[in-house]
C-alpha cells in the first residue's frame, strides 16, 4: 500500500514559500541640501544672531555651530595676563568656586546662540537642547524633514518647552523660519559648564578668525 503523503506538511512547506514577502521599497535618507557651514550662515542671518559663525566643532559630546563675537577688552586684559584660552575642564571648575572666582579670568567670548544642524530632528534637538539652558539655541533642518506627522506631534511640543528656533533649508538651500526660539524656559546661571563652552568658543574664535595674536 502506497504511503499517503503528509498533507500537513505540505501546506505549512508551500504556505511558508508563498507566504514570503518581496523587499521593501529602499526609501533614500534625507539629505542636507548643502553644506553644515553655509546653512548655519544662512541660519544665523535669518535669526538675526550678529556675530562669527564658527565652523562645526564637537562641544560636550555634540555637534553644533555656534555663533559668537569676541570680547575685546577682555582678550586684551587676558594676553596681557599670559592667560589664553582654558579648555581643561578640571582647571576651569576650579573657577566657580567661592575661594577663587575673584582671581578667575572674565570670558572672553560673547555667544549669540548655537546652531545644530541635522537630517532629523531628533538628532538635532539631542545637540542643542545641553546648549538652551544657558542661551540661544535653534535647529536646521531640511524641509522634507519637517513635512511629517512625527514632526508635528512630538518635535514641535519639545522645540517649545525647550525654547529651540526651527530653521528649515529647501531643496534648493533656501532657508525659512519654521519656529521662534525664546520661550518661557528657565536660563541657568553661570556655572562650570557655561564657562567651559566659554572657553571653548574663546580657542575657536582665535584659531578660526583673523584675530590679532597679541594686543597692543
């Protein structure tokens, strides 16, 4: 007697070959309509933040670019002190503290605001959110970006609460303000952290300007 096929299995065999799905369509990453350093040209001047934008640099572990004026009189005071930018963070803690914040040096940068610029806005808003406490801070992003339920609902809430300016860029680079920065969120005071990026944006300005190296 001729053995009787195991239907079963059949079907779960040929229902797992039917059942399998075709690739996706691969949808593009959104990309940058041009490059970080002249959408954060474009950026500031549509936010009408007047100072250097600096190239894009890494500043507590984020991208940003920020926008700045140097100090003049306090450079000045600084060469003549032989005290240059700081940027170890174990030295300028020490100049918070009650013993010795009348002999710490006075900052010499002047931050008008900081920019981050990304293809999402949560990778964005991760880089300037740190950087709102203590001053301005926006985002710019492509507008595809912008042009989602997600964007909406969960972005735009959070740029609020935080006080974040949204910046968009068009295919064609054209900038346009999405949101205004301010808001009702609380401004720190200076602390170790604030004088930290101080001193950072003050060693960025003078090696990524013509600034004179000594003052007369």
């Amino acid at each position: 007697m001729a053995a009787t096929p195991n239907m079963e299995s059949s079907t779960v065999a040929g229902g797992a070959k039917r059942s399998r799905s075709l690739p996706s369509r691969v949808v593009p990453p959104i990309e940058l309509p041009a490059s970080v350093g002249e959408l954060s040209r474009k950026a500031a001047a549509l936010l009408g933040w007047n100072g250097i934008v600096l190239p894009e640099t890494t500043v507590l572990g984020r991208k940003i670019c920020v926008v700045a004026r140097l100090r003049t009189d306090v450079h000045a005071e600084r060469i003549a002190m032989g005290m240059g930018p700081v940027v170890d963070r174990a030295t300028v803690d020490t100049w918070t503290w009650p013993e010795l914040a009348a002999t710490a040096p006075a900052p010499a940068a002047e931050i008008i605001g900081v920019l981050a610029v990304a293809r999402h806005w949560r990778t964005a808003m991760a880089s300037a959110v740190p950087f709102a406490r203590y001053g301005e801070a926006a985002m710019v992003l492509p507008s595809p970006a912008v042009l989602t339920e997600d964007y909406v609902g969960n972005c735009l809430p959070r740029a609020r609460a935080y006080g974040l300016g949204i910046v968009t860029a068009d295919p064609n680079a054209v900038t346009d303000l999405d949101l205004e920065g301010h808001g009702e969120r609380m401004i720190l005071d200076e602390d170790p952290v604030s004088r930290l990026v101080n001193e950072i944006v003050y060693d960025q300005l003078l090696r990524d300007t013509e600034l004179p190296a000594q003052v007369d």
